[in-house]
C-alpha cells in the first residue's frame, strides 16, 4: 500500500487465451482435440476457442449449436474463473522472484521492469532467459516475449513474436520497429479502428506521418494518445504494485444454497466481518472479488473494481449483488469467500482513529506481556525471560557479539 517503483524498461509476458492455455494444462492430452471455453455469463456461446477449432470454423460468440455443426468434435469445456485466477496469481508470484516491479494487466497478461537486472542477469536476451526459466516450470507454454523502452513497446514486440520466442527492441530504435507495425495494436475501438481503415491508415508509421492536430482535430484526446504511442512518444514505465494482503471472511453451508435472497444475507454478513478486520482500519477498500464454491467441482468468481475507494458497506454490496442478479451461479453454492484484494489510504480522520487503534494494540500487547511474565515469575521463582542485545557486533566469538539482560515488559 505505499507508493509503487518505477521501470523505464519493460518485458512483457503474454500468453494468448490464458484461460483455456490453464485448462489444457490441467487436462492431459487435451490440447490435441479441438476446443473450446463456454462463455462465463452464458453457456450458449462460446469464449474462447483452441486453434484447432478455428480451423473448423469455430468462432468466438458462436452458439453451442453453431460450433457443433461445425466441428462435430468440438470439446466444450466449463469456465473455472477461480482456477484461471489462480494461475495467474502463481504466474505473478514467479516474476516477482525475477524482478520487484511486476504489474499486471488482463489475464495472462504481465509487464515486468528490469531497470538494474543487468547488473544480475546481463543482457536483455538474458534477462528475458531468466524470466521464461522462472515462469516455464508452472506447465505454461505459448509464452511470448517483448523488451523495450516502456510498456507500449515491449507489449507490441511480445505480440509480433512466435510462441516461446521473444524480439527485443534496443533503445533508441522503437520509431524504426514502430513504424511497420499494423494498427491494430493500438487500444482501439472497433469503431476507431475502422475510421483509421478507411481513411487508409493501416500502419503505425502511416498514423505517425500525419500532423499530430489534425489526428487530435479528428479523434480528440484519443487520437492524440494514438499518435503519440505509435510516433514512439509515449513511453509508459512499468508500475511496480506492492501485493495487498487481502482481507478474507468465508461462509459455509450445510447444504448446498441457490437463493439468491440468502446469498444476498450471507454476503452482507462478509462484508460486515470483513470491514471489522483491525489491518482494514484507516484503509478504504478499492476492489472486491466475491468466490462461490459449487456442488461438484466447479466455481463461480466477481471481480469488482469500486469507481470511489470506500468503507461503507453498502456502496460495496451493491456491484456483488448486481453481479449475483444478472449472472447467478449455475450451481449451489456450498462455499462463499469474499476477499477485499486493493484498498486506499483513508481520509485524515480514518489515519487518525487507525493510529490510535494501533497504539491501542501495542498498549494492549505489552499489558498481556507484563501479566504474562508476572505469572511465570511466580511459577519459577526467578527471572526467566531475557532480551538479546548486541554488545560487540565486529567479535568474531558468537558469545561475544550478543548478552542477555532480564526482561521486563
């Protein structure tokens, strides 16, 4: 929760339809058959679809019977929210063991800094070495890797190389590697991306030959940030996040429930628990993801990102509750886990109360320590607990460096 590092340089790690690359390592032998992920919200439309299948002819945002009438073969698969996100937090906690300054982005997704790693690994080929080292014992393969000058360069070379390969743009070159890149790796909109089409732009470097007004005349502040990213303007570092240690309330059932009414209850329950936590004192909760265990092996995940950092229970209920109305969970649900994952410094009077309330903990630990050692002094008879002081830390003798004095809480 303190404030973030920085990296100018990135390597980014992509790795194309994350969620059925994590089935098909779970699956043995499942990635020779041609597949497909059910959407999370509907089970009549597919998500993602295995390479195999799109020779077929399948589609993302196809209907089951479509596909089928397509590829007879087809293996549909259920969406496990809770084990891609999972996998994406293992993947996560492999990086940081490369770098400190990992930030992720959708799944599958990640931005790592190596500003100083030279002085570790060497050179970017050896860096970008290291990092397919750390993340390939996780079973993941297709990853694909780019390095360069901010996030925008990096993720564009990670997106124009082959699986398991990586293409390394040295500083100083990215308007040359830029300029022949397609525009649709651009963040665009279906509707920008098919105005720069008929205006016959169709590659960074076209966008960027033209006047950097008349692109901002034409699209406003977007097409400002277009044309700055693909002229090489733009270099966004890479923002280290410091990983949260979520707050976590679990509710179990005895049987199986798929009311929604009782769902609602158990949640305000959580986050009512949840809100009481003492490290959630002083902080304000900015993003919230809701787990529901189902019968069976399956599982049901919300993400929720709050607009306005808050601690009100309400204003966090609402968005889950939202969810849980317009894509309930297909089962019953037998687990419930709410996990406050981000938060946000408080307001002055929230850091007050949340120094007084640990001042009050240590007030309240050393009583307990001081009735503590009362006790065992009168089982004992003597002193028996010491505190460790260093007396001579340049002495080589152990006994020399360190004394022991009585201690009283």
């Amino acid at each position: 929760m303190s404030r973030s590092s920085t990296s100018s340089l990135a390597a980014c790690v992509w790795i194309p339809l994350f969620p059925l690359r994590c089935e098909e390592a779970r699956h043995e032998g499942l990635a020779v058959y041609p597949t497909a992920l059910l959407a999370p919200d509907t089970t009549r439309k597919l998500w993602q679809v295995s390479s195999l299948a799109r020779h077929a002819g399948v589609k993302p945002g196809m209907t089951v019977s479509q596909a089928i009438g397509l590829c007879p073969t087809l293996r549909l698969l259920e969406p496990d929210p809770v084990h891609y996100d999972d996998c994406f937090a293992s993947l996560l906690s492999a990086l940081n063991e490369v770098s400190p300054v990992v930030e992720p982005g959708d799944l599958g997704l990640v931005y790592v800094g190596t500003d100083g790693l030279e002085g570790i690994f060497g050179r970017p080929d050896r860096i970008l070495a290291a990092i397919r080292e750390a993340v390939r014992p996780s079973g993941r393969p297709t990853i694909r890797l780019g390095w360069g000058q901010g996030k925008f360069v990096a993720w564009v070379a990670a997106s124009r190389s082959k699986p398991d390969d990586a293409i390394i743009v040295p500083v100083g070159t990215e308007q040359a590697f830029l300029a022949s890149q397609p525009i649709s790796v651009l963040p665009l909109d279906s509707d920008t991306h098919r105005r720069l089409r008929q205006l016959g732009i169709r590659s960074l470097g076209a966008l960027a030959a033209l006047p950097e007004e008349a692109v901002t005349a034409q699209f406003g502040a977007l097409g400002r940030r277009l044309w700055r990213l693909a002229a090489g303007r733009i270099a966004e570092p890479v923002e280290g996040r410091i990983a949260p240690e979520p707050i976590v309330a679990a509710l179990t059932f005895f049987t199986p429930v798929g009311e929604r009414e009782l769902l609602a209850h158990a949640l305000d329950q959580l986050i009512a628990r949840a809100l009481k936590a003492p490290r959630r004192i002083g902080w304000r909760v900015h993003a919230v993801r809701l787990r529901a265990d189902l019968e069976g092996t399956s599982s049901w995940l919300a993400t929720i990102l709050l607009k306005d950092a808050t601690a009100d229970a309400e204003r966090i209920g609402a968005p889950l509750k939202t969810r849980l109305e317009q894509s309930p969970p297909t089962g019953g649900v037998e687990r419930l886990v709410l996990e406050f994952t981000a938060f946000a410094p408080g307001t002055s009077e929230l850091q007050l109360f949340a120094r007084d309330a640990q001042a009050a903990a240590r007030a309240g630990q050393q009583r307990a320590l001081q009735s503590a050692a009362r006790e065992i002094r009168m089982r004992v008879k003597r002193a028996a607990l010491y505190h460790v002081i260093e007396v001579q830390p340049w002495s080589r003798l152990p006994e020399r460096r360190y004394a022991l004095i009585d201690y009283e809480p």
